[in-house]
C-alpha cells in the first residue's frame, strides 16, 4: 500500500499538531522532529492531519480501486 500521508517536510515547521490530533495515532515523529506515518495501513484517510496542519504541507493521497 502506497503512503496515503504525504508530508512537505520542506514546509513543515515540525509544530506537532498532525501528529496531535490525528484519530487513529498513527503520525509520529522521528529524531529530528519529523513527522511520518507509523502505520500507514491503518489510516483512515480521515484528513484531521491535513486540516490542521499551519502550513498546508500534509496530503492525502485516496488509493485507486481496481474492479
């Protein structure tokens, strides 16, 4: 499964509010105050991560469904 939490850590100032609020606690954050997906298999592509995120770096990306 493709990464459905893409993250501009270029415009990310590593404030924690995705990794705060997002439902599933899914979104950590690494050494250097990065954020990722932990478990991106779990996600629920709900977007709270990307509707508070200060500096509009985070998207979701839905999966394609074959039929």
């Amino acid at each position: 499964m493709e990464n459905p939490v893409k993250i501009d850590l270029g415009l990310c100032n590593q404030c924690g509010l995705c990794e705060f609020n997002c439902p599933g606690d899914l979104i950590y954050s690494d050494e250097a105050g990065n954020p990722y997906l932990k478990y991106p298999e779990e996600c629920w592509f709900c977007g709270a991560c990307r509707m508070d995120c200060p500096k509009n770096c985070i998207e979701i990306v839905f999966p394609m469904e074959v039929l």
